[in-house]
C-alpha cells in the first residue's frame, strides 16, 4: 500500500506572522537530507515566502530554513521562462491553477501559465532532477536568482553547465561560508540567450561575474519535443565536490530514475509505522504529521571522491571529517522529536549524535541552536535530555565519553561568550537559581532547563560509572524547588536577596518565562511530577492545580514582550484554558495527569487535542510546527505512549487514536497496538495486555517497546479511576 499518498506538505503552511497555524514549508526533500526544494510565492514575504492562498510562482527555492523565526541560507530560487526576460522576483512571477500544482514529498509539478511550461522536480539528498516541458519555445531560458550576499556565476555553454556559489545567510556560519552549486542541462546552451544580473536585476552582458547578488540566465537550445532535463548539485565544501555530489546521486540517471528513488525512500520511512482504520482523514493527518517528523535535523555531510564522510564546518570554518547535522533547536525538539528518534530510527540516532559530538570537538561548546553554526537561541542547554535519552535508551553507537565531556562543561563552567555554554551559569552555580533581578529575561524558565538538564546529565554519568558526578547532579535537579512559591501556587521569579520578584500574575507573560507566564512555565520538572505535587500539597493537590489551568481562561497581559505575540493569539483562540498546545512548553500537560495517577483526565485531554485542533490542512496546527516537535507529539498521541521524562526510558499510556498500528522496528521486530474503538465515544482506557498479560502501571519501558509483541488496549466511554499505588506510576525522583 502506498502511504505517500496520504502525505500532504501544504500542512501548516497557512500561516502569517501573527499567527501560526504551523509556520511551515511545502517541502520536497528526501528525509534528514542536506537541501529541500520548496515553490516560492512571494520574496518579499521574509520567512513566510510561501502561501497557499498565492496563485503566481517566483520559482523554485532550494532551502535550509528550519523556522521563519530562523531564517534561511544556502538559498536560491530557480525558474523556467520564455519570452522577454525577467528577473526580478515580481517581474518574472507566473499565474498557476492551484489544482494543476502537485507537492509531495518525492515530487513536485506545476504548470506556469504565463510561459506555457511545465515545471517538474525530484529530490536527492544534496542535489535534484528538474525536468521542464516548454509548449512556447521562443526565448527558452532557466534563470538562477540569488539572495544577499557573494554570488558568482560561470556560464559555461560548451559543458552546458552553470557553476559558482552564494554566501547567502541569515547568521551562523564563519566569513569563509559558501554554497557551491553546478547546474547541468542535458541540451545545448544558447550563449546569445544567456547572461547574468546584478543586484538591481539588470542584465549583465556576460556569462561569468561575480558580486553581489549576482544571478544568471541560461537561454536554452530545445530538442524537437520541448522537454529539458535540468540536474542541480549542491556543496558546502568546494565546486569539486558539488559535482562529484551530482555524480554520485544523479549521474546518468533520467528524471524518472530520480523520482523513484524519492519516493521508495519515502515509503520506506513512512512504512515504519503502518496504520489500519477506516478514517482516511486520519491517516492523512497521521501520515503527514509523520513526513514533517522526518525533515529535520538536516544531514550537512558530503561523500568525496573515495566514499569518504566529511563536511564543512560552521563552527571553525575547516573540512573535518565525519557526520554533521543542522537546523534544528534542542529546546523545541527534545520532548517528542527525539525520543521519536529513538523508538523508529535507532541508526540514524547513533549517527546524528555522532554528529553532535562533532560539532562540540569543533566549537568546544555542545550546541544550542545549530543553523547551520550556533545561533544560541532559546533558553537551556537542552541537548543535554537528548543525549541522555538516546544513552538511556541503547543508542550508544556514538563517542559517549565525548558527548558527556562536552555536557559536564557547560553544566561546570562559565562561558565567556554567552552564545555557547548556558547563560548566567556563574550566577546559577552561585544561588543553585538564576536571580531575576541579575537576569531579568527567563530566570526561571532557564533555571529549570538547567535543572532538568543536570538530572539528565547526571544519567549519562550513571551509565558511564561516574557515581561522583552522577551523585552532583542528582542534588542539584531538586533546585527547581527553589522557584516554586507556595503562595501562589506557580514557579516564580527570585530575587539575590531570596524574596520574590514583584508584582506576580500568572497570566503576565515574559519578564523571568519564555513564550509564555507562570501558568505555562511551572510545570518543567519532568523528572520529578511527585516531588513537585508534594510542594502543591501532594498528588490531589497537583491534580487540582492542572485542573485549574485547563479550567482557567485563556487570558494573557503582554507583559515584557510590549505586544500581543503570535503564542498568546493562538493560545486565546482555542480556548482550552491555560493549555498552549501551540508551543512546546505545554506538550506534556494533559500526561502530567496520568503521572500523578489520574489517568483519564488525560486520555479527555489528548483525545479532545487531536480531534479538534489537527488535521492535514494547511491550516492544520494549533502553532508552530518547530522541526517536527508539534506532529511528534501527534505521533506519539496517536500510539497511545508518550515519552513524558526523556532521558528516562518510559512512555506513559495515553488514549490510542487507530485500530490497528503496526511499528516495524529495525531490528526487524513488530510491535503491534491493536484498539477496540467501537464508538467514537470510547476515549478511555479500560484496560491493557503486553502479549495477552495484564499490565499493571500506567507506563511502558522502552525495552518493554523495542522487544515487541502485541499491545491490546480495551476502550470504553467510563473513564478510568484514580490509581493510587505510585509503584503503578511512570518514573519520579521522589518515588
């Protein structure tokens, strides 16, 4: 059974800088690859270059972007034309039928009305097959346009090729930064009809230039039937090795050929998990959720001549050998992204952090923020959890004692530069907090980053036998209990002398939390929901406190951020309470319940979630997608298990979404999840079997998982009771 079918890359992308509904790109890419190719609507839209409401085409864009908030680099746009020459973005822009433009993850097709020619494009992991049917034949020509920055540009009609590079970049990346390009044609080149722009647009009578934002146009000789095959390649390391890239993924192979590479890899990495049911709405959404999961982090390594694996550093700038990954933030990402990771791609796991470690041999910082360098964004050193997620977990194909030296640094040591190592790291070794009057932006969501980051690091030490710093870090993931102000009943900002931060409103957003107020930002102690309901006054006591966020309105004050943010807006329009699905921070509220026994306030929850706020529309996300972090969590919703405390090897049991859904781990094993849902009123779980046993508490471990078998839920519409025996209850520090 095909399931790219069920794949729909418009998902998300009917969002504006106000309000998200995903941010995210229509993306044609090969999973985890180096480039993903993308049709651009609109230049002049910044991040949101895309929109699905858009009925002209710019071109179309190769792109690394992993966020709007991010920006893009390495980034050009490409586009057929006939007739009088255009390059400018606006000026050379053609009409298209929405319903004539196909994107899927392995293709893309539109047909361009203004030129009467037919755009098709296949994916490979640095390169792509474009083929283009040309109805109009006079003035054929492929323009390349360039953004900010270096470019140049070699036409060279003899090869029929184009060859140069850009600098094109939003941030992170060292002076001697490039990508290198080839565009080969597979028909003669009309040197007549080829030249090159400038950074007005104007045409350049020449077919080599270099300069600022330096395009080319590249007139074209067509055969009888109007069809040419265009193969672009791409580098980070030299013009040499974009064509040995080219040779090595495309070579001789036609257009077709490409495509269905594309698409068997995508099938493939669909096909590790394959689902029964009768909604097909729900598959597409399952499906697509699933396609967005594996985009990034992108894989920024190159094979040279002999087969070897190097690749350019954005940290010092050298070739380096090895693995190297980008374009993704560990802050979005280590709650449902990675853990996804380690549950269906193990290997990959192993080589990514392999990755990881590279990167901190190269910068002598683990990163934060890698796009492609650090742009140490977001609060915490957060590849701390994944790190002791992969480890806890058997994914140790990777240097372990490296990884642990780089996390122990940052965790130890004050960094002179705030862009690496974690900020205010004096002030936190000295108070055990981060004081709100030193630091008067993120205290305490840092703070708990940090601890929750020492906890995870302390399980690396753990495994690698370093009881002394195993038995540091243990003391010092209770400090979250610094913050929490009994009072008030939230995590709250405090002050050098001990006393807290003034005024204090859990719906004021900013100031010492990130994205969010108090009501969002006291619940990070996902190593320690006991500890944490026993500062609320025990287990009903922390189950009376999420009762009251879900129950509260979604009011917010701007607080520090002085407007209204994109975060707030979709918060306030869902309308379900204090719970802002839309961003990280609150992906674990409704499985806080099962953690302190209340199991079915969290099936209503995560059942009412997926039904009501995704699907796989464009408008189809309740906030930011962020990497693949947003359709994670529906993964793992649609399970039925969520990895509630990574970097400790357990899922807690939630509500499963299908009848039938098999995971086909690598090992070669099946782990079958089998649902009795006989009505759509039956959310709750009245039972589980592992292999026809009973299963007792409310979690799986991942051995549980990776050894498979058949997991049976019994569904009913009587929810669950209160389990009080906290042995039945998934892992807390204070058990």
């Amino acid at each position: 059974m095909s399931l790219i079918k069920y794949v729909n890359p418009l998902q998300g992308t009917d969002s504006i800088y106000p309000y998200s509904n995903g941010n995210t790109l229509p993306l044609i890419s090969m999973p985890f690859a180096m480039n993903a190719w993308a049709p651009q609507t609109t230049e002049a839209g910044g991040g949101w270059w895309f929109s699905p409401h858009h009925n002209r085409l710019e071109g179309v864009r190769i792109t690394h972007q992993p966020s709007p908030w991010i920006g893009d680099y390495g980034h050009m746009t490409f586009m057929p034309q006939t007739g009088p020459l255009k390059v400018w973005a606006p000026e050379r822009s053609s009409s298209f039928r929405k319903q004539d433009m196909i994107v899927r993850p392995d293709y893309f097709k539109v047909r361009l009305l203004r030129y009467q020619t037919t755009m098709e494009l296949a994916p490979t992991e640095r390169c792509s097959s474009i083929r283009l049917s040309y109805d109009r034949r006079d003035e054929a020509r492929f323009i390349l346009s360039p953004f900010p920055g270096e470019s140049a540009m070699l036409i060279d009609p003899d090869n029929r090729t184009l060859t140069g590079y850009t600098t094109a970049k939003a941030g992170g990346t060292p002076d001697n930064y490039r990508m290198y390009f080839v565009v080969k044609f597979n028909c003669p080149i009309d040197a007549a009809n080829s030249g090159l722009s400038d950074n007005d647009n104007k045409p350049v009578a020449s077919l080599m230039g270099m300069g600022e934002r330096m395009g080319a146009h590249v007139g074209l000789v067509l055969p009888e039937n109007g069809i040419v095959e265009v193969n672009i390649s791409t580098s980070f390391i030299s013009q040499e090795q974009a064509f040995t890239n080219l040779d090595r993924e495309i070579g001789e192979r036609s257009f077709e050929e490409v495509h269905q590479l594309a698409n068997a890899a995508w099938e493939k990495q669909l096909g590790v998990i394959e689902v029964e049911d009768k909604d097909e709405e729900k598959l597409k959404t399952f499906y697509t959720c699933l396609y967005r999961t594996s985009l990034f982090p992108h894989a920024i390594h190159e094979y040279d001549a002999e087969g070897k694996q190097i690749h350019y550093s954005p940290y010092n700038g050298k070739i380096e050998a090895g693995p190297l990954f980008a374009d993704i933030g560990f802050w979005d990402t280590y709650r449902t992204s990675f853990p996804l990771y380690n549950l269906l791609y193990p290997s990959f796991v192993n080589e990514m952090m392999q990755g990881w470690v590279n990167a901190y041999n190269e910068a002598g910082w683990m990163p934060k923020w890698a796009s492609p360098g650090e742009r140490s964004m977001m609060p915490g050193t957060l590849i701390d959890v994944s790190f002791a997620d992969a480890i806890v977990k058997g994914n140790t194909d990777f240097d372990v004692e490296a990884a642990f030296e780089g996390l122990l640094k940052h965790a130890t040591t004050v960094s002179a530069d705030n862009r690496y190592g974690r900020k205010g790291m004096g002030e936190y070794l000295k108070f055990n907090y981060m004081p709100a009057d030193i630091h008067t932006h993120e205290s305490v969501c840092n703070t708990l980053d940090y601890v929750y980051g020492d906890f995870c690091i302390a399980q690396i030490a753990k495994h690698l036998g370093r009881e002394a710093d195993y038995e540091q870090l243990m003391e010092r993931a209770t400090n979250y209990k610094h913050l929490y102000d009994p009072s008030v009943g939230f995590m709250r900002g405090k002050l050098q002398d001990g006393s807290w931060l003034e005024p204090f409103d859990p719906t004021l957003w900013g100031g010492p939390y990130t994205e969010g107020g108090a009501y969002q930002s006291s619940w990070a102690v996902q190593h320690d929901f006991l500890g944490l309901a026993k500062l609320m006054g025990g287990r009903a006591g922390g189950k009376e406190r999420l009762d009251a966020l879900f129950a509260a309105e979604p009011a917010f004050k701007v607080g520090s951020y002085g407007f209204e943010i994109h975060e707030m807006s979709e918060m306030a329009m869902i309308d379900f309470g204090q719970f802002a699905i839309s961003n990280q921070p609150s992906f674990h509220f409704p499985y806080i319940y099962t953690a302190l026994g209340y199991p079915a306030l969290t099936q209503q929850w995560v059942r009412k979630t997926m039904d009501e706020l995704f699907s796989s529309r464009p408008d189809g996300l309740p906030g930011d997608e962020d990497n693949g972090s947003l359709c994670g969590w529906y993964v793992f919703g649609a399970l039925g298990l969520y990895p509630l405390s990574p970097g400790v090897p357990e899922y807690v049991i939630g509500t499963p979404y299908f009848d039938k859904m098999t995971v086909h781990l690598e090992s070669g094993k099946q782990l079958i999840i089998q649902a009795d849902h006989n009505s759509a009123d039956n959310k709750y779980v009245a039972g589980v079997k592992l292999d026809g046993s009973k299963v007792e508490k409310l979690y799986f471990t991942h051995e549980q998982l990776t050894a498979g078998g058949t997991i049976e839920f019994s569904m009913s519409n009587q929810a669950p009771a209160e389990v009080t025996d906290i042995e039945k209850l998934p892992y807390s520090m204070s058990k």
